[in-house]
C-alpha cells in the first residue's frame, strides 16, 4: 500500500509542478528596507509592481481633478457668496444681483486657492521629477486638505454667522464653487493618500512611471483647464458677464452643447467665439483621444492580460496529462543532447514501450492548438466588450446619478421633475441642446461644468468602443450583404471556401476526381507534376502522419521555404491579420527547424518530440507573442533560410571553386 502510495505521489508530482510553472511568479523584493511592515523601495527599483490602478491610475486622476478644482476656486475667489434677488424676478437664481462678502472670507479664499495652486505644482515636479516622491507627494496632500480645510471651514462659518437673509437674498454661483472645490481638493488628496500606502507597502518605487502617452494627457489636461479658465475672464470682460455666468459659457461652447441661454451680445464677443471654440474643440479632442488610448493601455496590460492567463492555466490544469507528456518529451530531449546525463535503462524501455502512434500525437497537438485558438476568440470578444461595457456603466452611472444632481438643484428654480431631469441629461450628453431646457439656479450651474466636463468625453469614449464592437458588427453585415447580392466583390466565393477547409478538402478531391477521370480518358498520365510545390491548403493530419520524415528531401524543402518566405510576406498585406491552420504550422515547423538538422536528427526528433515543437498553450507559444502569427513566421523563416545559406556555404565553400554550382532542384 505505501508502495502504491509511493508510486501515486511520484506520478502526480510532475503534474503539481506543471501547473505552477505558468502561475505568475511571486514578487519577492531584495532591496527593501523593513520600518515595522513597511516596505520602502529605492527609486532605481525594477522589481515587479502591483496595485496598477493605485500606481498609475490614481496619479493621472489627481493630476486631472487638481487643475479643475484650481479654476473652482478662482470662481469661488472672484464670485461674492452671497447676492440679492431682483425685485422684478423673485426668487430666480438667474436675475439675482452679488454683494461684498467679508474681508475674512476673502482672505482666507486667497489662502485656500494658494495652497491648492502650490499643491498642483508639486504634483507636477513629482511627475518630471524635478522633487523626490517621498517630498512633492506629501507636500500635494497636506497642501490640499489645507485647502480643503480652509473652504470647508469658510463655508460653515458664513452659514452660521453671515447667512443670506431668506427669501430676499440666497447663496451665488460663487459659494457653490467653492462648494464643489473643496469637494475635488479632498477627493484627490484621499486618491493620493491610497497612492502612498502602496508605495508604503512596497506594491511600487517611489516614482510615477509614465509613457509619452500619459505625459501628453496631463499636458493636455492643464492646457484645456488653462484654456476655460482664461476664456471665462476674456468673455466676462467682453460681453459684461459675470465671470461664473463666462465660465459656464465657454464650457458650453467648448463641448458643442449650445444651449442658446448665453450667447455674445456684440460683434467683438462674436468674433472671439471663431478662434476660441476652435482651439477648445482641438484640445478637447486631443485630452479625449489620450483618455481613451490610456485606459485602453492600462486594461490591456492589467485587465486583458490577466483574462488570457487565467483561462490559459485553466485549460492547463484541464489537460495535465497531455502537458506532463510534453514535459516527457523535453526531458528525453535534454538526455539526448547530453549523453552523460542519459536516463537509465529502464526508462529508456519505457519510454519507448510508451511511444505514442504518429497519428494520436498529431491529434493531441491540434486539441491544444484548438483550446488556444479558443482562448485567443475569447480574449478578443471579451477585449472588445469589457471596454464597451465599461463605458455603458460609467455612461449610465453619470446619466442617472446626473439627473439626481440636477432633480434636487433646479427643483426651486424650475421645478424639475425627474423625468425632465433625465431628459436633460441626455441631451446635454448627445450634445443636441435644445435649450427648452438649461441649467438656471446657481447650484446648477457649476454643478453643470464639472459634470458635463466628466460626462461629454466619457459619451465619445462610449461611441469610439461602439466603433469597434456595434458599428462594426453592423458594417460587415451591410458589406456582406452587398458583397453576396448588389455589389459582388471579385475572389468572394474563394475567400469563402478558405474559411471552410472541410468545403475546400470536398472540392478538391471532387475536383481531381474529374481531372484525373479526364485524362485517363484522353490516355494523359495522372498525377501531380513535379514543379506543382502548394503550401497552401495543407495536408490533414492524416497525409501528415502518413509522411516518413527521413524521405525528405532537402533542397525540395529549401524550395519550399522560399515560396513559404513569399507568401507570408503577402499576407502582411491582408487588413485583418491572418491565423494559420494547424496544418498550416506543422508545415512552417518543419521549413523553420529543417536548416538546424540534419535529415536524421530532423525525423528523430519528430518522432520523438512531434512536428511542434512549443506548446500550443505555454508561455512560449507563437500566440502568446506580441507579433502577429505573419510577422513571427516570417521571422523564423528568414532566420531558417540564412542557416540553411550558411549550411550550404560551408558545404561548398565560398564560391571560390569555379565550376560549383548549387543545384537546388531534384
């Protein structure tokens, strides 16, 4: 019983061991230094980093809601708190008339506006470097929760001691900008904070590592927020607003809303709209194209990859037994290329007792090179979905909850129920603005700037995914249509029939059937000639298994290997990326690793090793690179037909001998 006991654990070792193989390796940091349990790594650390949207994300977030928080609290700073309503229009936000506020209040705005200023500007030295992490970041939190502090302390204050006299006065644009600003200031210095327990906790260097990508999104970002904020002060000159009611304009021009509510009462106003809705436009645009390009990198790095894995050890672990035979087939491979390392006897008998038939070897091949093509399906739709939902979740989370904001802040001034509120917001959204319906109280205004800045581009956003997923669905259906009816486009019934190898294996055999009936008829001799050399379709596995490996013939594979070297390079040409049939592979296998052997060696190998020599779901599979399947063929093609050129040169020499010639025919 311990015997079999034994003799079970040995067997299922391989197996445990197999599967780990592929498990992501555990970080494990030799340059630390341990400060009760934290983990503070050096700037010049390369070791593996997790906690990627603590690292990279929150960063790029704060470096976004800094800027606009900023240009809140210049609003706030300008804009007196309080204001009188109209005698002609009681009660309407729209008409009220501001006045002073107290010297304290403006004093301590200032105060609050400078600490958020001086706190972006060390957030932006941490980015370039310019100051050491572990100084700017600490310097950008507290500077902000200064700041947060001060206009939350300023605010309560004046509810409680210098409150607006109901009905006849009420709280202007200005106190809800501070409002909302001290709300962005808090909210990034909490991101910021969680920022920094991950460094604390050794997840990441003390450094933020960004692309050229990233870089240009937090220009970008401060260029548009620079952008509003300077126009707001033009217009307000120009057209004799106020400079809140000027910063609600130039938003609403900028993302192409167009409400109607404000618009430039003279020629000048007129004239400045030309230049500065263009370059509003662009710069929102270029911001929006980064946001969509970085979260696209981030998922696809983090998100995507980690989809691909998961499911690639899943089907590992749901074919151990075949996986451990190809950890069978490496190790025979290691004890021949070093014989004093040669397994024992026994085993020699073993393995050779265990041989598995050409036939069944192959097909468990293309059972692994089918679950990875699976995978590789998956990982595509999911890709392409994950993204689209996303943006429909993000979509309608700002939707809905927009509505509410807008439900509760017009409700005295307009009386918004909130149907009309969604209404709103998907107009605002769609950039349609009707304009039977505007923001008019002075919650709803800046509550209206800063969501509509969040929620415009996440609409774009959610129609370039739709691009890739519904619209495109949608486009190769009306080109199919119009390709198999109206609009027959040349070569579709063959592209047809190479997507069907089954259709093409019927029609071929159906077609030399005729052919060949044909010519014995005429009393032609049958068969193929000899200068027909096709790769393309590939055998099946049964004339591949059917082939001896030591009967072929070199030069006639070199030959191959030239024409397989022309027709990959073609089907770099292809819009899509072309995927290669498993026979396919076996074909390209043995064109790229015949030039390493000799024609011995070569059919000892496939007999022992199979015509493939990675595996198909392994971290080393073609499918798993970077490239596309054309460009990595066409590499290692290349690469076999220098060694074969190589090869030849030693055999003949270096061209020296007159009278050589290289005879790459029969």
């Amino acid at each position: 019983m311990s015997g079999s006991d034994s003799q079970s654990s040995n067997t299922s070792a391989p197996h445990a061991n197999d599967v780990k193989k592929f498990e992501p390796l555990a970080r494990t940091p030799t340059h630390t230094k341990q400060l009760w349990k934290f983990k503070l790594r050096p700037g010049d650390d390369d070791e593996p980093q997790d906690w990627w949207f603590a690292s990279t994300a929150i960063p790029l977030l704060a470096a976004t809601t800094g800027p606009l928080a900023n240009v809140m609290s210049i609003a706030a700073l300008i804009t007196s708190w309080r204001s009188n309503y109209d005698p002609a229009y009681p009660g309407q936000d729209a008409h009220s008339i501001g006045f002073a506020d107290p010297h304290w209040c403006i004093g301590l705005n200032a105060a609050s506006l400078a600490c958020g200023f001086i706190g972006n500007i060390f957030l932006l030295f941490n980015f370039t470097r310019r100051v050491r992490y572990i100084v700017a970041l600490p310097m950008t939190i507290i500077l902000w929760y200064f700041a947060t502090g001060i206009l939350m302390g300023i605010t309560i204050s004046m509810n409680q001691y210098v409150p607006p006299n109901r009905p006849d006065q009420t709280y202007s644009q200005g106190f809800w900008h501070a409002v909302i600003a001290a709300v962005l200031y808090l909210v990034s210095s909490m991101m910021l904070m969680v920022n920094m327990q991950g460094y604390f906790f050794g997840h990441y260097p003390q450094h933020f590592e960004l692309t050229d990508e990233q870089r240009n999104l937090i220009l970008q970002t401060m260029m548009f927020f620079i952008w509003l904020a300077g126009g707001g002060g033009v217009f307000a000159k120009v057209c004799g607003w106020s400079y809140v009611d000027a910063l609600y304009f130039c938003d609403v021009t900028i993302l192409t809303v167009g409400f109607g509510d404000f618009h430039p009462p003279n020629d000048v106003g007129r004239g400045l709209v030309f230049p500065y809705s263009v370059g509003g436009i662009i710069i929102l645009g270029l911001m929006v194209s980064s946001i969509r390009k970085f979260a696209q990198d981030l998922g696809h790095d983090n998100i995507i990859k980690n989809h691909v894995e998961k499911r690639r050890v899943d089907t590992i672990e749901r074919s151990v037994t075949t996986t451990f035979e190809l950890e069978q087939r490496q190790s025979q491979r290691r004890h021949k290329k070093h014989p004093h390392q040669a397994a024992p006897f026994m085993n020699t008998l073993k393995r050779v007792a265990t041989r598995k038939p050409r036939i069944v070897l192959l097909s468990e091949e293309k059972d692994r090179f089918t679950a990875m093509r699976t995978i590789q399906k998956s990982t595509s739709d999911f890709k392409r979905y994950y993204a689209l939902s996303m943006s429909v979740i993000a979509f309608g989370l700002l939707w809905c909850v927009g509505a509410v904001g807008f439900w509760k802040a017009e409700a005295k001034s307009q009386g918004l129920s909130y149907f009309q509120s969604l209404y709103f917001c998907y107009v605002s959204l769609l950039t349609i603005g009707y304009g039977d319906l505007s923001p008019t109280s002075n919650a709803g205004k800046p509550f209206f700037i800063v969501w509509s800045l969040v929620a415009v581009p996440t609409m774009t956003i959610l129609i370039s995914d739709m691009g890739d997923t519904v619209i495109a669905s949608f486009k190769r259906g009306t080109f199919t249509l119009a390709d198999w009816t109206v609009l027959p486009k040349a070569g579709l019934y063959r592209a047809f029939v190479d997507k069907h190898p089954w259709l093409y294996q019927w029609l071929k055999k159906r077609t030399e059937f005729k052919a060949e009936k044909e010519r014995f008829e005429r009393g032609f001799p049958t068969g193929p000639e000899d200068e027909d050399i096709d790769l393309r379709p590939a055998k099946t596995i049964e004339e591949i298994a059917a082939e001896v490996p030591s009967e072929l013939d070199e030069h006639l594979l070199a030959r191959k290997l030239a024409i397989a070297i022309r027709r990959t390079a073609n089907d770099l040409k292809a819009d899509a990326p072309r995927r290669y049939t498993y026979e396919e592979w076996v074909e390209y296998t043995r064109l790229i690793r015949f030039s390493r052997k000799s024609k011995q060696e070569l059919a000892d190998e496939e007999e022992e090793e199979g015509l493939v020599e990675w595996d198909w779901i392994g971290v080393k599979s073609p499918m798993m690179a970077e490239q596309t399947e054309s460009e990595w063929v066409l590499d290692r093609l290349c690469e076999s037909l220098d060694r074969y050129m190589r090869k030849q040169q030693r055999i003949y020499g270096t061209g020296k001998r007159r009278g050589t010639v290289l005879k790459l025919g029969n």
